[in-house]
C-alpha cells in the first residue's frame, strides 16, 4: 500500500513538472496570428475614426454656415 501512495506521489510530481515545464513548446505562431489579428483591428479601427471624423467634420461645416447664413440675414433687418 505504501507503495502505490509513492508511485502516485511520483506521477503526480512528475506530471506537475512536465506541466511547469511547458513540455518545450514554443506559442510564437499563436503570437504572430494574434498580432496580425491586433493589427488589423487596430487598422480598421483608424479607418472608422477617420470617417467619423470627416462625416462630424462636414457636418460642422454645414451647421457654420447656416448659422452664417441666419447671423447675415439678422444684421440685414
């Protein structure tokens, strides 16, 4: 009996360590799709920022100058 409790105290120690160890793989194709996927995220990211910012821009300028259009209009009467 005390035999299978070592055994069991042995696989698992050496279970943990292989574990710990990693087993010697190596993530750096995982790392290189995960920035690919970041770095096309980040791109379209900068392309809506972009065109919110024209479509907020030219709206703007509309507003501008309507009011332009209401401030001549009342300096006239």
């Amino acid at each position: 009996m005390k035999n299978v409790i070592k055994l069991g105290f042995l696989a698992l120690s050496f279970g943990l360590f292989a574990v710990a160890c990693g087993g010697g793989e190596t993530k750096s194709a995982a790392d290189s799709t995960a920035t690919a996927a970041g770095n096309a995220i980040d791109s379209v990211a900068q392309k809506a920022d972009s065109a919110v910012t024209a479509v907020a821009d030219s709206a703007k300028a509309i507003v501008d100058s309507a009011a332009a259009k209401v401030d001549s209009a009342a300096a006239h009467h």
